[in-house]
C-alpha cells in the first residue's frame, strides 16, 4: 500500500508501506529545564512554520513534548540528506531561534531500517 505526501515544492512523495521508502528521517532531542520547555516548542513552531517548511526537499516535521518537562523531540523527515544539509547551512543557521544555541540540540540523520504497520 502506497500513501502519497506533498514535499515543501509541492513534489508528491510515495510512501512505500511494502518497502523501504526515499524518506531520510532527522531526529532532534532538545534536553530542556521544564520552565523552558514551552519556550522552545513555541520557538520550534514558529521556524518550522515560517522557515524550514518552506525549504525544497522538506516533507514534514513532528514535534514532541516530554510528559516530565524534561525534552523535545522533533522527528522531520526529507527527501534527501543534500536537502537535509543545505537547511541547516547557511542563511538558515542564521535564522535559527537563539535558545537553539542556549541548549545545543542532538541532531543526527537516520536511515528507515524498519517500520511496523497496521494491516489495512
């Protein structure tokens, strides 16, 4: 089973339920004091929504919020690890929220290995 997504150029991404699909995953952990923690999801939103959705080979950003305050997880996916690393140079690091530099985040690009599905 094949679902379809639009990336940030409006090129549709098949998503291959039966096999491995060209989706390059990009996990973030943001490890933050729990009076933080809204500040930086509110800083989050506003980059994803004004900047980063907007960048050629984007296909979707997940943000997650720990119950304990603790952290932010922000599961993104690309097209490409190019497109991936082009977003995080440049005139885009500029644009970064300041307390992005404030917490150091814990990024790094992963491959799909595996994924469990519900049968349709």
């Amino acid at each position: 089973m094949t679902s379809e997504k639009k990336g940030a150029n409006g090129k549709v991404v098949a998503l291959d339920k039966e096999k491995s699909s060209e989706v390059f995953p990009v996990i973030v952990v943001f490890q933050v004091e729990t009076s933080q923690q809204q500040e930086l999801l509110d800083n989050i939103v506003e980059y994803m929504e004004t900047h980063v959705k907007h960048q050629p080979g984007f296909i979707s950003s997940t943000l997650h919020r720990s119950v304990d305050g603790t952290r932010v997880v922000n599961y993104a996916q690309w097209e490409s690890p190019e497109f991936f690393k082009a977003s995080i140079s440049g005139q885009m690091r500029s644009l970064e929220p300041k307390i992005f530099q404030q917490l150091s985040p814990d990024g790094h690009m992963y491959e799909i290995y595996h994924q469990a599905i519900t049968p349709s």
